[in-house]
C-alpha cells in the first residue's frame, strides 16, 4: 500500500471511484480537478498494485486557524482494514503542519460508519444542516475536532495514558463536504 500527494494524472481514477461512493452527490469532474489544483488544498490517495484504492482532502487555508475536511473514500473492497483512519490520520498531520486549531466537517445523517470513524478520533458533532444532501433529502451532521486535543491524545495513546479531555462544543458554520 503506497500513500502519496494526489496529482491531476489521478483524476479519472478518483471519478470513478467518486461515483461509485457518492452516487447520489458525487461530485463533478470540474469540482473535483479545482480541488486538486487549489493551492489550499492538500489531497492524497492511496494506491495498492497500482491501483487507487482511496484519496481524501482537506481544505487549509495558510494561516487560517480552520481547516476542513473535504472528502475521505476507500473503495468498497477495501474497506474495514484501517486504511480510512490512515488517511484521516495523515489529513490531520498536514493539518497540524499548518497550524490549524480546528478542523470541521459535515457528514450525512446516514452514514454511521463514516461517523463512528470520525467519532472515534475525537470529532465531535456541532451541528445540523437540515436536508442538505440532495436530491436525497438527507440531514448533513456538522463535527468538529480540536486538533491539539487530537495531537495530545495520540502521544498520551503511544505513552499508554488516557487522558481524553472535553471537545469545545461552539457551533460553527464548517464548510466541509465529506
Ligand atoms: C468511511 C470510510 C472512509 C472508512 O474507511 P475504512 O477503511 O473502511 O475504515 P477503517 O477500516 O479505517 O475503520 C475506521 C473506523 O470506521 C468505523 N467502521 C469501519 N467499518 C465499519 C463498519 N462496517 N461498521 C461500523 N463501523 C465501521 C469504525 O469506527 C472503525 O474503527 P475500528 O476499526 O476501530 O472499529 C469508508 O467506509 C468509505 O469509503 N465509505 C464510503 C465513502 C464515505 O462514506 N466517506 C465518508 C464521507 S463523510
């Protein structure tokens, strides 16, 4: 398995893997290739023999103290062997590099296995954003994750301490797409 920065060269391989996860609300091509030039974002995928098998991207403005998640997918078959929390994990470095405090994102009502996902690594949920997922008419549930309470718990992980603190809880108009 090989993570590396995604290129403009990956754009048809992440549209096919784009619809075939979002294919009610996949994004465009034309969406998508900005995102990969935009000079805040940072998107990387992640290839097995060859093949990709995932990207995510975050949004991070330089100076900003937000940054965004903008989409995280693992194709089907390989899923469930750690390779979304990888690329969440590697998102939330970059983050870090950037100086970023907050990091926000919206996730679909029914999706309780990107949740628990992004749960488990501290996001916590800051708001609702009634039927926003269209045309399916589904609640978008904004999270947002203190990056220094992330950072503090990953060396307290590695050292055998647990010392979970509380996530601020202020609402916020996070504009992540996931
Ligand atoms: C969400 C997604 C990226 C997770 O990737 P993944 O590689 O399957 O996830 P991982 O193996 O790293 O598992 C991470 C956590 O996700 C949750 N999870 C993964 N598979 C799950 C399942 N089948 N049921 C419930 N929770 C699950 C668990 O909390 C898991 O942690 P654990 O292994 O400690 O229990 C992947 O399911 C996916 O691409 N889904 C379709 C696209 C999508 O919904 N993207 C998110 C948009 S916001």
């Amino acid at each position: 398995m090989t993570t590396r920065a995604a290129t403009p060269a990956d754009l048809d391989a992440i549209m096919a893997l784009e619809h075939a996860s979002f294919p009610t609300d996949a994004w465009s091509p034309a969406m998508m290739r900005e995102e990969l030039s935009s000079p805040h974002g940072f998107y990387v995928v992640v290839e097995e023999a060859g093949r990709l098998v995932g990207y995510a991207g975050l949004r991070a403005v330089r100076g900003a103290r937000d940054a965004d998640i903008q989409t995280i997918t693992i194709s089907e078959s390989a899923r469930g062997r750690g390779r979304g929390r990888a690329l969440l994990g590697t998102l939330l470095d970059e983050a870090v590099g950037r100086g970023v405090h907050d990091v926000f994102l919206e996730v679909r009502a029914d999706n309780p296995v990107a949740q628990a996902l992004y749960a488990s690594e501290g996001f916590a949920e800051v708001g609702r954003r009634p039927r926003y997922y269209q045309p399916d008419d589904v609640d978008a549930i904004v999270m947002q994750l203190d990056l220094r309470g992330w950072v503090a718990r990953r060396g307290d992980a590695a050292t055998g301490d647990d010392a979970r603190g509380p996530i601020p809880a202020d609402p916020t108009d996070g504009k992540g797409w996931c």
